[in-house]
C-alpha cells in the first residue's frame, strides 16, 4: 500500500489534491466539487484506489503500460541504472550506454529503412521536434518554401504548442491562438460519423483524396509533409475504411512530400504488430514514438528517422534542437527492460495470433447490444459508438457527450476503466491481459452497457 493513503484518508487526500494540485485536461471547478479518484497501487491490469476497491485498467493507464502494471524487472533496471549513471546529456560530442543500446534495439524492431532515432520526453515533444525537422529538411534540400504540414480534423498529435496546432482538436485550438501558422486540417476517415450515404470503402478513397486535392489547392510546392495517426486514439479510436491507407499511400509515393505516422499509440504492440505501419503497410520517412515505449513506467519518447531523411539533416550542419533529458539515462533503461520483455515473452505475437482475436471476437459481438451503433477493434485498441437509434448513423444524442459520461461513471462503478469520446466508450488494456482476464473484462462492459441503457431509458432517451 501506498504511504500517503495509509496515513491520510480518502477525503484528506482528494481536499489536498483539490487544493493544491491543477490536473491537466481537466474542468478543474467541477472536478473540485466531487474529488478526484485516488489510485494508489497497480499490478498486472488492475489498480487499486485508496478505498481499496480493485479496477480493471481498461485503459493501459493513456494507452501506455502494454506490458501491464508493476513489474519487477523494469524497477530493478531502473534502479540499477540510477546507481550506474543516474543522469547525463547527450549534447556536447557525449553518449553513454543505455541511449546507444536503445538506439541499436529500435533500429532492430522498425521497418529496414528506419535506423536513427533523435529522443526527448514525451509524444508531445517528439512532434514539435518534427514540425522543425520536417522544414528544416526542406530547407537543406534548397525549398524552403515547402512549409506546410497536412494533418486531419480530430487527430491527436499532443499538447504542445506544434503538437495541438497538428492536432485537429476545436476545443484545443480556441485556447492559445492555436493552430500555428502552416498547418493545413483535412478531413478524418470516420466512416460512422461522417460518411454519408456513401460505403465505408467509397467514403475511404474520398477521405484519402482529401489530401490530393489539398496539395494541388496549396501547391506541392508548399507542402511539406502530411502526418497522421494509423488509427486516431484519442479522436475516439477511428479506424478507417480498408481503402483508405492503400489511397494515401498511393498519393504519397506521387507526391514529393514527407509522410509522417504518429505511432505515439499505435507502436510498441498496441495493434499485434510492433507499429501501425507494419499492420498497415506504410513506410513512413518519420514515426513519432512515446508512450508504449517504456510502457509509461518513465517519461520518454522519440522520433525514428528514415535514412533519407538523417542522411539529409547531416548535410545541414547543426540541428539547433534538444531538451535536458533527450536520452535520459534511466528512461532510456526502463524503454530496453520493456523492449526485451515485449520480445522474450512473445507478447505482440500473442496479440496478433492469441489474445487479440479472442478480445476483438467477443468486443465486436457487443455491436448487437441495443445500446450500440458500431463495435469496431484492431489489435487491442476499440470503440463502441453508443446511438439513440440503431442502425440510423445520423442519430445522435443530444447534447453529445453526456451520454458517454454517463456509461464511462458507470463503468467505474463496476470496477472498470473506460474513457468516453462524444458518445463513444474506448478502450485499449495492457497487452499482457489474459483470457480469463478478457472474460472479466466483457463481462463488466456488458453490465454497464445495460446499466446505462436502462438510465436512459428511465429518462425516456431510449
Ligand atoms: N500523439 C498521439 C497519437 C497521442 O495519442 C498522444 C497522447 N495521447 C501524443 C501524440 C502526445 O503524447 P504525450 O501526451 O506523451 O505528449
């Protein structure tokens, strides 16, 4: 048990917390009038929360502890390493072990053309990284008027200045005068909640020609790069047509511009290969990485580089870019231990071939549920679009959102994490779940899935 909860009750922690901590992402007034939820200890896909009630963490706490909660193995390397060499920078002509064995490792596990990585803290930092490496290539290459970058309304790419200025977030951009300038959003692949009358495949190829048509209005030789996640996270897992990547990476390969895939979620397993890419066949020239890369035990992220595109940045003298803790020396340690795990324990195969499919069959049968519009899932990442009226798409309900929050406050209640989007419920558990786990897992789903039904149909919403 964590020591602050056994000294400080509930209530105490949740008024401290309330008066002296300001959460991220969060209506801070209205959190303060109920209190934050306290978790004081995980293991395996379970957390504990200061009343010691047990939660199944449907989440991978924000899609990132793949190999689950509480291993032993990455808190001894971690404290190994902080014996070794707790901290040192990799400025000034200086490497130390840990940061070249992760280099090596991750130029074994990305595609053959990916073989150097620039590192920094977070998915947040590795895309302000690309904004400058992007237009700093361009400039190298004699264009320096290829500026732009391409991205999608409701991608998430961070929360940095450059990474909520790629993002395609509303809500984001009103706050901060965002987005920068040089950013162009085109539509999203979201078949479900905008595609119409045409077929998920026709409202694909359509979705994909959206970045066709902006580069001719922009001019190729404006654009950059386009950038986009493989399966948008946190725009409510939306997982395009069939023919939707294939189209992009047709347009891609015409096209003199950078194609950069945001694996922040996607990568390290999440979809039963070690990146999105793999699973989609796209040969990115960047991939922003974090999350899964330590399994969030320690803060580190990265952006892999396409040989081209290192070959090129080395022709241009220094890169005026780096943070205090590019290649941390214990993150760096934490980010191995996982990698080795991951791969001794076959655990992105089990996803591929063993556990995946047997969540995604039981996850996909839930689209029967009165409740449900659409059950989709790759790998171990899905969503259910909660809908008035089945099968109508164009029903939603009003306003948006509260629905979700509702189901998401019930799901606590029975001992489960899932996040709300709109109206969607999203999950994305550690890859380490087993099937004994998974059954537990559906079952809980389906009794808030009937909870909230019933409240809404009380309330005369249904
Ligand atoms: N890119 C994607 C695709 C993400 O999902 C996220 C985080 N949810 C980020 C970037 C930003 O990562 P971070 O929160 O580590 O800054």
């Amino acid at each position: 048990m964590n020591v602050l909860s056994n000294v400080y009750p509930t209530a105490a922690l949740r008024e401290a917390d309330a008066r002296h901590h300001w959460h991220p992402f969060t209506d801070t007034a209205a959190l303060n009038t109920e209190g934050a939820r306290v978790i004081v200890s995980a293991d395996g896909v379970w957390l504990t929360d200061s009343d010691g009630n047990r939660i199944l963490d449907g989440m991978a706490g924000l899609w990132c502890t793949n190999i689950g909660h509480g291993c032993e193995e990455i808190a001894e390397a971690v404290y190994a390493q902080m014996k070794e060499l707790g901290y040192y920078n990799t400025f000034f002509k200086t490497t130390h072990p840990p940061v070249i064995k992760l280099s090596e490792l991750l130029s074994e596990i990305t595609p053959p053309h990916i073989n150097r990585v620039f590192f920094c803290s977070s998915g947040s930092e590795a895309n302000d990284t690309i904004v400058r490496m992007v237009r700093t290539y361009w400039q190298i290459k004699g264009k320096p008027e290829k500026q732009t970058i391409i991205a999608r309304h409701n991608g998430y790419h961070g929360s940095t200045v450059a990474g909520a200025s790629l993002g395609g977030m509303g809500g984001m951009h009103a706050q901060g005068g965002l987005p920068i300038p040089g950013i162009h959003h085109i539509a999203q692949p979201y078949w479900y909640g905008e595609g119409g009358d045409l077929s998920p495949e026709e409202f694909g190829l359509w979705a994909a020609r959206e970045l066709e048509r902006a580069i001719d209005a922009l001019g190729e030789d404006k654009v950059a790069a386009f950038i986009a996640e493989p399966i948008q996270g946190a725009g409510g897992v939306i997982v395009p047509p069939d023919s939707y990547w294939p189209e992009v990476k047709r347009i891609c390969s015409e096209r003199e511009i950078l194609f950069i895939a945001d694996e922040v979620i996607c990568g390290f397993g999440r979809l039963g290969t070690w990146f999105g890419s793999d699973y989609y066949g796209l040969k990115p020239d960047l991939m922003p990485i974090a999350k899964g890369l330590s399994s969030g035990y320690l803060p580190i992220g990265g952006v892999l580089m396409a040989d081209h595109v290192s070959e090129t940045l080395e022709q241009g003298g220094e890169f005026f870019h780096g943070y205090t803790y590019s290649g941390h020396p214990v993150c760096c340690a934490a980010a191995i231990a996982n990698i080795n795990i991951l791969r001794s324990e076959g655990i992105v195969e089990r996803v591929a071939s063993d556990t995946g499919p047997y969540l995604q069959q039981k996850w996909l049968a839930l689209g029967e549920h009165p409740l449900v519009g659409e059950a989709r899932m790759v790998g171990m990442v899905g969503a259910l679009e909660l809908a008035p009226a089945k099968p109508d798409r164009t029903k939603r309900f009003e306003p948006v959102g509260d629905v979700g929050t509702l189901c998401r406050d019930i799901s606590f209640k029975n001992g489960l994490v899932m996040r709300a989007v709109r109206d969607s419920m999203i999950v994305s558990p550690p890859l380490v779940i087993t099937r004994e786990e998974i059954d537990d897992f559906i079952e809980r789903v389906t009794k808030t899935l009937d909870a909230t039904l019933s409240e809404l149909t009380k309330a005369g919403l249904m």
